[in-house]
C-alpha cells in the first residue's frame, strides 16, 4: 500500500521527502537521543535533529527511540508527514 501510494509521488516531485539525521558531523545511530512516545493513533518526538532540504519537503524519514533501551537498541524508523508544521 505505501509504495503504491508514495512512489509515484515521489518519482514525479509532486512530493519532496527529506532526512532527520542525528548529528551534523556524522551518520551515529549508536549516538541516537530522539525519542518518541505513542499517544494514541500518533507519536511525539522528542530530540534534535539536522535535516536535508527539509524546507521544501513534504515527508521526512526520522530515526528514533520508541522505547528506552541500551543505547545501540530499540531503533525505529518513522516517516512523517510534515505539510501540516506547527
């Protein structure tokens, strides 16, 4: 169903995604601090992140903590829907 739907829209730029990286320097997932929490039918992130173009995107890729475990452990991967920004 995603591919179905995002693909397309990606292939003809009628949507820009962009990338939540962790730190500015480098790509250290081992390093990740971001977190985000189920709230319902949604999450709340919590966490900094530098992002790739992300003024102009309409989806954005972010790693994250959903649970609080060793550090190297428990990653998740969220794409969010960032048309509607605060």
């Amino acid at each position: 169903m995603q591919k179905k739907h995002y693909l397309p829209r990606i292939l003809s730029s009628e949507d820009w995604w962009c990338q939540a990286i962790p730190s500015r320097d480098r790509f250290d997932l081992a390093s990740l601090k971001t977190a985000a929490e189920r709230q319902g039918d949604h999450y709340i992130v919590n966490g900094q992140k530098m992002n790739t173009h992300g003024q102009w995107a309409d989806m954005c890729f972010c790693w994250c903590h959903l649970e609080r475990r060793e550090e190297t452990g428990g990653i998740s991967f969220l794409l969010i829907d960032i048309t509607h920004r605060a």
